[in-house]
C-alpha cells in the first residue's frame, strides 16, 4: 500500500493559441509539487520528482482536461 495522494492544479493565465492553459501549478498533500506542461502528448515538470509521480499527475491532469473538455462542449 502506498501513500494517497490529494491535491489540486491551478491552470496559468498565458494561454496557447487554442486557448488551452500553457501550464499548470500542482500541489500535492499540500506541497508545490510543480508546474506541469504538455510537451507533444507528454507531461514534463520543472522540478526534479519522482518519475513514477511525475507520470500518475500528468495522467491525472490528461483526465481531468478531457472531462472537462466535454462538459463544455
């Protein structure tokens, strides 16, 4: 069993040209964790984390984008 993680995302104000956030600020258990941005389908971080981290919050923000996408669409 590992530890559960609980957090959120703040999308930046500097927007792509299809209106889509440029990064995304994520804390997680109330901890900076990184800006994340979407690099050709995949998430990088500018902080050095765990790589395993790094993929389950980049999943993470991929499913919540698409969720959101629908709803609005």
């Amino acid at each position: 069993m590992g530890i559960a993680y609980a957090g959120w995302a703040e999308p930046s104000k500097e927007r792509h040209e299809d209106g889509l956030p440029k990064s995304y600020a994520v804390v997680l258990n109330g901890t900076f964790f990184g800006n994340f941005f979407c690099d050709r389908g995949k998430w990088i971080i500018d902080q050095h984390r765990p790589y395993g981290l790094v993929l389950a919050a980049g999943e993470r923000l991929s499913e919540w984008l698409i969720s959101a996408m629908r709803a609005f669409a």
